[in-house]
C-alpha cells in the first residue's frame, strides 16, 4: 500500500501505478483483443436478483457466477442488464466492426448469439451446435452494423435431451490502440464498512481489478479506514496497488478532485484516466472491465459513466440518461426515451424484456462511478470547489461545452443508495441551491426572471408548509452565491459547517423517533392528501391567508412521506410527517412571526438577488479558470507551500 499522510506529501513523489498499459497481441502486426466484457450468470452477491444477469426462460439451470449448468430440455439467456452486449451504444461512440464471443462448453445443446433491432425483434445472428463436449472451446462473431438507433447482442443456450456447461465467456474487440492506464478513486467520508467492502469486492475479483492501475482512498472523514482491523487484510488483499491519502473534508468534489490531481502529476505521458467511484455502492467489479474498454475504444475522447441501481431496490434502475436545468435547480430529468425507475426484471406489453433498446444520448453522470479521461483534464481543468452536489452536472456540461460527449453505458452499474428514500430537508439542500444558481451562471444565458420565479416558487410551498428551516436554507444559499466566488475560496467547508448551525435553530429539520410523536392516538391518526390543486396558486392564496389569521383546518395529524404535498400540511396546525427514509418523523408546528420574519428577509433577498445576479453571474464566469486550475486545488491541498 501507498500511503499519503494528510496533505503534506506531493502526488509527483509517489511511484506510479501498476496498471496494464496495453492488451497482448496475438502474433506480430496483428491486432489485439480488448475484453469489452465478461459473460455472468450470476452477480457479486446473492443480495442482488441473478435474473439481472441471466434468466432461465424454460426448464431448470444452475448458475454460477462465469458459469451455468443446463438440464434437459432447458433455455437460459443473457438478453438482461448486465447480461447483453449493448451493441448501439458500441456502434455509436467506437470504431468496434465485430464482436467475438468465446466459451468454454461441456455436454450437447445449442449456443446462439442473438440480436435485436430499435424495436425489440430478435434475429440469430451466429449459431454453434455443441455435441459430446467436454471442456471445448467455441468461438461466434456478430458485427456491429446494425444498430446505430438501437438493439444489442445477447446468448441464447438451449438444451433438448442433454446437459450443457457454459463457461469462462469473454466478449472481445480487435484493438490497434493503446489501452490508457486508468485509476481507481474512491472518495470515503465516515462511510467505513461500505468503503471497506467496496475495496474488497476488488480485491476479490483479481482479472477485473487487472484492468486499473491504483486505487486511491481519499479519506476524509473523523472515522478513518486505517483505525479499523479489517483495514490491513484489505490493504494486504490490495498490496502496492492501493494508495490511501488522509485529508481535511473538502466534500465529494475535494475528494474526487484529489485523485484527479494525483492522476495528471508530472508529465502528461505519465498521466492516469480516473474512473471515481462512491464509497457506499454495492460494487459490480464487472464495471471496472465494461467501463476501461468502452473509454479505451471511443473515436473521441469521453466521460464514460456507469449507471446507478437502486441499493434498497436492487432491480430498479434510477436512469438512464438524465439533463438538468440550472435554472429551475433540478436534475436528474430523464432524457426523452430514457429508462427512469425502471424495473428491469418486468416486461413491456409485448411481454418482452425491459432493457434501455434505444440509444438516449445522456448530458452527464454522476460520480457513484463515472470515468474521466486524463486528455478531458488536460483540456478543461479541474473540477469547481463546491463541496458537495452539482459537481458532476457542472463538469460534464463544461465538458460537452468543450467538445467531449458523456455517455451512460448500459450494463456497467453499480447499486447506490435509492434518491428517493432520502429527505430533501437536510442541510446539503444548500448546496443543491447554491451550486445549482453557479452553474446557472456558468452555463447558462441565466434568466433572472426564469430563476425568481422559481425560487419564489419554492420558498412559497416551504413557507406554506411550515419548512422554515428549509426556507433559511434556500435564502443562505442565494445570498451566499451573491457574495460571488469568495464563498468557494476555502472549498466551502466553512459553508457546510455554518449551514448545520444554521437548520439547529429549527426544530422541524431534525428526524426524531415515533415515540416523540405526540401520545394522544387522537393528534397522529393518518390524514392522507386529497387530489392536487386545480389552480395552485389560489390555493396558496387561501392557504396564506388562514396563516395570517391564524386558521387551520386540522389542529393535528400524521401525513405518510408520499402525502407530504405543501397544499396538504397547509392545513394543519402541526404536522407530524414521515421522514423519506421512514425510519422516523419531522414535526413540523406553524409559527406565524417565524413565517413572517423569514417573509421579510426573502423580500430582501430577492431584491438583491433580481439587482445583483446578473454581476455576480459574470463574477464566476470571470474566476472559473482560477477556480478549476492545478494552482487553487493545490493551495486547497496545502501543496503550495
């Protein structure tokens, strides 16, 4: 293990990582053959559906994770998640012309590649009949020409009155190019179990970890991996390949930034692409393969990301290929055709599979693993300072306003931890708003009016719906983005300290246990949300008015977490409401002089805001290559001195 204590110590210093520099040729002047992926019949873990990686579609099988048993009479295929070869997206962004399929077979049955078009309709496209086998090996060749909209490539195995085995199946391109070094970095903040079982799954799975060089720990946290036992077998597991680096919290974007930083020291020969990966994810090694060789084969250089599968629901897929819209601070908004909360293990009304068909063109990937190549680097900078959210989003819009496309492979993800089981109210919602208004001003004509019309949308419904910290949160975060890009000289890590602070001084924001609820039975019965509002902003006009004359409809009641609208608690007096995680409540009581006082200093801030935001917008475009340079982040690391 390679170890950097604190910040002291030059990434240039460290020895560099040992990965592999280029696929083995088969004979001289030949071209080689680049792993685009591994065949799986089974995943990493029985925590997650096998049928993401094979479905036996008729009789029985046992599947292993690189092999599968078939009785008699049995069909098994791989048209799943992980289990295809998502051959549009390899026609699209690659010069790939074919992909060979190569196994090891035992028995007698049949072995199919099959394919689909844009619309799902299958065709063979390579057969082998396999009889009396014993460990042989075969080999099928599809091209990849037919699916520029969409479809991919899959193995059908079928068996009649026979047994079969199917094993070690690689899926492989002919390559001429240099295959880059590319590094592992993980950012780890007081996550220690799920850090030490990511690393682990790598050091488990020897032949995907052979496709990376280093794997960097940025450890950030007051709970450090090396206090911990396991720490040493894992470091041992992991040998000279892991490097572990301690420092100060600088969020995910300081996190990330660092391996970034480490992987483009020195000479750009000696540069490192950086595949960044989150530290609480189930880890499917298998993205470590999918991932280096699409990043590898691209006709142009470009952020390669995984996708995310929903940890809690572990069929689910989050999405597929998302946008945002700094204006309205959202994102995460699906692609037109994209897959969002899709349960892949269902099937449409054609009784068909639900995989991605259809090639969507994402905008960018968020960080629980995404690949950056280091000539990206080069040529944009480092990321921005913002400590927490919309670093991805920023980064791959510069990237795209530069040139360099992101795509969102499918087939290559790992599970995080599901959005939709978290709470908007916590204190990181400030860097949602705040990050999202400089991205704004970054990378868009930022409309003011479009913008104050949304903040004032929000602070309206928090107001309404008795989340007064919220609404402090929300008016911080503006007026910490007009003060312009001096809030981001200490990478914001004033910034999260001062807003925790900050949402103490309200009691709605801290989740408390259900035995905190009132004891009356009485004041917590489940009063559920009546349909939506046809004219919303009448009904905010009344509900704002019964507050002002001190009015509710309910004096109490409990609002399940999908309830939670604000034209619903609006007409309570207290609210005791399930927090998304479910694992406790917000009270939320109405406080009219609290309300009023926050109304005040909204209206402050709006003024300012609609006379200040056009220069404080053009004050970050003016300082985003000071921010994002080698020179500020190495100030921020203490590597200036």
């Amino acid at each position: 293990m390679l170890r950097t204590s604190d910040i002291t110590e030059s990434a240039d210093a460290l020895p560099a990582a040992t990965g592999h520099a280029a696929p083995q040729r088969d004979r001289e002047g030949s071209p080689s053959r680049l792993l685009a992926q591994r065949g799986l019949f089974f995943g990493p873990s029985a925590l997650v559906p096998e049928d993401l990686y094979s479905v036996v579609e008729k009789g029985a099988a046992r599947r292993e994770r690189s092999r599968v048993h078939l009785a008699p009479a049995t069909r098994v295929s791989t048209n799943t998640y992980f289990g295809r070869f998502h051959a549009t997206y390899w026609q699209r962004w690659t010069s790939a012309g074919e992909i060979e399929v190569d196994a090891v077979v035992s028995g007698e049955g049949r072995v199919r590649l099959m394919a689909s078009d844009t619309n799902k309709v299958w065709r063979i496209v390579a057969a082998e009949e396999v009889v009396a086998a014993d460990g042989a090996a075969i080999r099928l060749v599809a091209p990849i020409d037919r699916f520029i909209d969409g479809g991919g490539i899959w193995l059908e195995l079928t068996t009649e009155t026979g047994e079969m085995t199917v094993a070690d199946v690689r899926w492989t391109i002919a390559t001429t190019r240099r295959v880059p070094r590319t590094d592992v970095v993980i950012c780890t903040y007081n996550r220690v179990d799920d850090c030490l079982n990511t690393l682990q799954a790598m050091a488990d799975d020897p032949e995907a970890l052979a496709t990376v060089g280093t794997v960097q720990v940025v450890d950030q946290g007051s709970d450090p991996l090396e206090s911990r036992r396991r720490f040493a077998e894992v470091s041992a597991a992991l040998g000279d390949r892991l490097r572990y680096v301690r420092q100060p919290n600088l969020g995910g974007a300081g996190g990330f930034t660092r391996g970034l930083f480490d992987a483009t020291a020195g000479d750009p020969s000696e540069h490192a692409d950086v595949l960044l990966m989150d530290d609480d994810v189930l880890l499917e090694p298998e993205i470590l393969v999918r991932l280096t060789a699409f990043a590898a084969s691209t006709r142009h250089p470009s952020i390669v990301g995984g996708q995310m599968l929903n940890l809690l629901h572990p069929a689910h897929l989050h999405i597929s290929a998302e946008y945002a819209d700094p204006e309205l601070l959202q994102v995460g908004k699906p692609v037109p055709g994209a897959l969002k909360e899709a349960y892949l293990l269902g099937l449409d009304d054609r009784q068909l599979p639900i995989n991605q068909e259809r090639r969507v063109d994402t905008e960018y990937n968020g960080w629980w693993s995404c690949l950056i190549p280091a000539e990206i680097v080069r040529a944009i900078g480092y990321p921005l300072p913002l400590f927490f959210q919309w670093d991805d989003v920023e980064y791959g819009y510069r990237a795209r306003a530069h040139g360099f496309p992101t795509v969102a492979l499918p087939g290559a993800g790992v599970w995080h931890a599901d959005f939709g089981w978290k709470d908007w109210d916590e204190w990181h919602r400030y860097f949602n708003m705040r990050n999202g208004l400089i991205t704004a001003a970054l990378h868009t004509d930022f409309s003011v009016r479009r913008i104050t019309r949304r903040l004032g949308q929000l602070l309206a419904q928090y107001l309404i719906s008795m989340q007064y910290g919220l609404s402090a949160t929300l008016l911080q975060a503006m007026e910490d983005f007009l003060d312009g890009p001096k809030v981001l000289q200490d990478g914001s890590a004033a910034a999260a300290a001062e807003i925790r602070r900050i949402r103490s001084n309200y009691a709605e924001t801290v989740m408390r246990p259900m035995s905190d609820a009132p004891a009356d039975f009485r004041d917590v019965e489940v009063v559920r949300a009546a349909n939506p509002p046809g004219r919303e902003r009448l009904t905010w006009a009344k509900r704002a008015a019964y507050l002002i004359a001190g009015r509710a409809a309910r004096r109490s009641g409990f609002v399940p977490a999908g309830d939670a609208h604000w034209w619903h608690i609006s007409t309570f007096e207290r609210a005791i409401v399930t927090d998304m995680s479910e694992q406790g409540v917000r009270i939320r009581t109405r406080d009219r002089e609290l309300a009023s006082e926050l109304a005040k200093r909204a209206a402050r801030t709006f003024r300012r805001f609609v006379t200040d935001g056009p220069a404080a917008a053009r004050a970050y475009r003016a300082e985003m290559g000071r921010l994002t340079s080698r020179e500020n982040w190495a100030r921020l690391y203490g590597m200036d001195k």
